[in-house]
C-alpha cells in the first residue's frame, strides 16, 4: 500500500488529536482507525465516529421468573379426542348418506312398481289405437288404389309377411284429422 492511504486527512488532524488527549486522560484506549468500505480512496473514520458499545443488560436483580409449566396447562383437546370426533362426524355422515340412499331406492322401486303395475291397461289402450289406425289406414288404401286392377287391400308389398312391426306415429299420426 501507499503511504498516503493511511494518513488521516488534515482538517481531521486537529479534531483527532483533541480526541485522543481526551480519551487519554479519561483512562480509555482507542480502537484503530476503520477504513470505510466501498471507498476509493483509503479514508479513515476519525476517533469521534468510534463511540465504545453499550450492551443492553438485564435490570437490577434479573428478569422476573418465567412460569412455563402453569401458564399453558389449557392448549385444547388431546390429538387423540380430536381424531375420534373427525371419525364420529365422518361416520355419522356416511351413515346419513346410506340411509338416503336406501331411502331412495326404495322410492324408485315403488314407483317402478307401479308403472309396472299399470303396464297391462297402457298396453290394452295403445293396441285399440293401433288397430283403430291400422282400420282406418285399410279404408283409405282402398280409397286411394281402387282403380287399380289386381290390387288386393292389406296385403303386404313386401316379402317379409312372417314379422309384425307396429306403426310407428310418423306412419299414422295420432290425431290426424
């Protein structure tokens, strides 16, 4: 290193060396010199920037006691009560969930039941509304062919004479006028 950098500078000479008499004839010593960091150049702090530390000390007598095995007696319930409430409320809710289920089932058997119970007089219904349609579709087959020579009324165009197939309503609307 240079000489220089090591030097205070001289309007800090004077301040400085006040300082040191008076720390002398005080008793205390002083620290060395602190090069600041981030400096370019080596500048020293002077002797009135360097203040002795004052530790934060405990008051007279010490800190009071702590009591630390009375004071958090209460801290709620133990892990193994919390655990069995969670496991009462889960199976409490998956028996309520069972029980509507069951509930439900029933409710669609009984109802299933008594479509099933009513099935025979729907179906008697809708075969008199499909006779009555394949009755009136003979009528007017007859109306329309009756120029025609060699046309029997009924008979099947198709080859298929052995299946049945109902009419469906796009064949013979249900109320067509």
């Amino acid at each position: 290193r240079s000489g220089d950098q090591c030097k205070t500078r001289p309007r800090d000479t004077h301040t400085t060396m006040i300082r040191v008499a008076a720390a002398r004839s005080a008793g205390r010593a002083l620290s060395p010199p602190v090069r600041r960091m981030g400096t370019s150049k080596g500048r020293h702090i002077p002797y009135n920037d360097l203040q002795t530390p004052v530790q934060d000390m405990p008051p007279p007598g010490g800190y009071p006691e702590i009591i630390w095995k009375t004071q958090n007696t209460s801290r709620g319930l133990p892990g193994w009560a919390i655990w069995g409430i969670a496991s009462g409320a889960v199976l409490l809710g998956f028996s309520r969930i069972a029980a509507t289920n069951h509930e439900r089932n029933a409710a669609k058997k009984d109802k299933r039941e008594a479509r099933m119970a009513i099935l025979p007089y729907l179906q008697a219904e809708e075969d008199v509304r499909t006779h009555a349609n394949y009755l009136a579709s003979l009528d007017e087959e007859a109306r329309i062919m009756k120029g025609v020579k060699g046309w029997k009324v009924g008979e099947s165009v198709y080859n298929n004479s052995n299946i049945w197939m109902p009419p469906t309503p796009i064949d013979r609307p249900r109320f067509a006028a």
